[in-house]
C-alpha cells in the first residue's frame, strides 16, 4: 500500500491527471467481447487487431511476468467548442485529440519517466505501453478505477468526462488494486443519438462497427470510402468527436494543463481547399509531429475530397 501511494503521488508530481492500479491478471469477459467483435467483423480492415487477440486480451499474456498495471491519464479537454469547426463548411474538421503535438510522444516521454523513478526506488522490472501495444486500455483503465466504459465504448471519468488520455506502465510489483468505477451511463443514450453514421448500436449498449465509424473510416480504412457514409463526413477529414462531445459527464470536466495539446493554428480548422492541394512534400512539412502523419496524404486528401463535395454538412 506504502508503494503504491507513492507512485501514486510521484505520478501527479510529473503531470498525470489521473491514476490508478489494477492487477494484470486477465479478465475473461474483455476476451469474450473482443472474440465476439473479431468473429462479427466488426473491425473492418484492423487486422491487427486479430492478429494479436490473444495477447490483447490478457496483459500476463503479452508479459507474463507482470502483477500489477499503474494505469495513467492526461486530460485533453478543450477549452472551446470541440465542434465549432462543424459549422465552417470550407474547413476541415480534424478530431480533437489531433490537433496538437502527438499525444504517443508526450504520454510515452512521461511514462518512461515515471518507469524509471519505480525501478530506481524498488526491485522490480518495469514495461511501459501508451496505443502501441496490444493492451486493451479502457477495460484495463476501468478496472483501475479511472473511470468507466460509457456507450460510446470510450473511457467516461466522473473528473474528466471523456477527454482522457491513457497509457500503463506494466510492473513485476504487487500493488494492490483500486476498486473498479461503477458505470454512471444509466438511461443516457446521447453519445448513440449523436453518432452521424449510426456506428453504435441502440440495443446492444457499448457495442460499436468500426466499419460505420468516422474514425475509422478516415484514419484506418484504406480506398475508397462507400458513397452512403461520405455523405454523412459533413466536413470531418480525420476523426469524429461527435459521442465524445455529447457526454453529459463533460460538464464536470475542466480544460486541459498540458501545453503540448493546445491546437495548432494550422490543424484548428485546416482550408479543405489547402488539404487537397497539398503534396507528399508539404503533407509531411505540415503534419510532422502531429497524429494526422499516420493516415498519409493520399487518405487526407480522400477525406478531404469527400467533405468539399458534401459542402461541409453531414446528413444526419
């Protein structure tokens, strides 16, 4: 317990907004869900993630060395209208989380440290992982008692809404865990409502078709996207913030500290006209160090295409 208030402690001294402790021992129903996901379909053209089900669904599994999981989060909150670009239809919207420095650079230098600062004062070996690794990060986060999966299959902090950030440092210490978060979504279904391409099932709450989403379909899906969700991009050209925003949880959220995630002039509200001008040259000269330098410029420019012709509006 000594330990791990301590880390606890040291981790708010080095910027973390959130932290918790769970075991790393597997919960089965996290790979009952990602069976059931992987066996519908439901994630369109991720093969990687099948490809790594096993060890995705067990963190001892990916290190079977592991006892214990320092679950970590930094807020992202934005101090404006996550959606205000929505109603400028010669812009591109691009997903909030993407509109500054990128948050792997910032989370993994962070976790790295904190990593080092365990090591040096226990005997323990120590793994650090922040969306590059096969961990199932909300479940893992919920269990740490950060906060809880909500319908839109995100993490929802009673602190935080849903603008956290997430990242683990894997432990071979035996630290006791946090109480899980019990889930506050009740009777609310705005995040299903507000989805513009129906991506999140009514019925089945907390079960999502990336195949539908607007995330995936203009950052991991590659061709061309299918003419009845273009038309429902309005002027989004890399992500959606559409269920995130629509939590009422967020009212009790307060803006982000952490300079490296204000946005940069250049990814607020992007000219569709400029994205779809831009070359291999200039893509990586604009994007250099931003999320967005993961979908490539030919997807950009897709996406970008697609928004001009919808004339910014999104049929919902």
């Amino acid at each position: 317990m000594e330990a791990r208030e301590a880390i606890r402690e040291e981790a708010f001294a080095m910027g973390f907004d959130a932290v918790g402790f769970a075991s790393s021992a597997a919960d089965p129903e996290d790979g009952r869900r990602l069976a059931a996901y992987l066996a519908e379909g439901r994630h369109g053209g991720m093969d990687w993630m099948a490809a790594n089900a096993d060890r995705r669904a067990s963190p001892q599994a990916l290190w079977p060395e592991a006892r214990s999981v320092v679950v970590l989060g930094l807020n992202y909150m934005p101090g404006g209208d996550p959606l205000a670009v929505l109603r400028q239809p010669d812009r591109g919207a691009v997903s909030l989380y993407a509109r500054g420095r990128d948050y792997h650079d910032v989370m993994k230098t962070r976790l790295k440290r904190l990593a080092r600062w365990m090591a040096e004062r226990w005997p323990c070996e120590v793994k650090v992982f922040s969306d590059t690794a096969p961990v199932m990060e909300k479940p893992l986060a919920a269990r740490a008692g950060l906060g809880w999966q909500g319908k839109h299959t995100n993490l929802v902090s009673r602190r935080f809404g849903s603008w956290l950030f997430l990242g683990e440092v894997f432990t071979t210490l035996e630290l006791p865990a946090d109480a899980p978060e019990t889930n506050r979504c009740g009777f609310c279904d705005r995040c299903v409502k507000a989805c513009p391409t129906g991506a999140l099932d009514p019925h089945h709450p907390g079960r999502i078709d990336a195949r539908r989403c607007i995330s995936y379909l203009t950052i991991e899906h590659k061709g061309e996207i299918p003419p009845d969700l273009a038309a429902r991009l309005g002027n989004r050209v890399f992500g959606c913030d559409e269920c995130l925003a629509a939590c009422p949880w967020n009212k009790f959220a307060r803006p982000a500290r952490e300079e490296a995630f204000l946005p940069r002039a250049e990814l607020l509200a992007p000219r569709l006209a400029d994205l779809i001008d831009l070359d291999d040259g200039g893509f990586r000269e604009v994007f250099a160090g931003s999320p967005l330098k993961r979908t490539g410029r030919d997807r950009l420019v897709r996406n970008a295409r697609a928004a001009q012709a919808n004339g910014g509006r999104g049929d919902r």
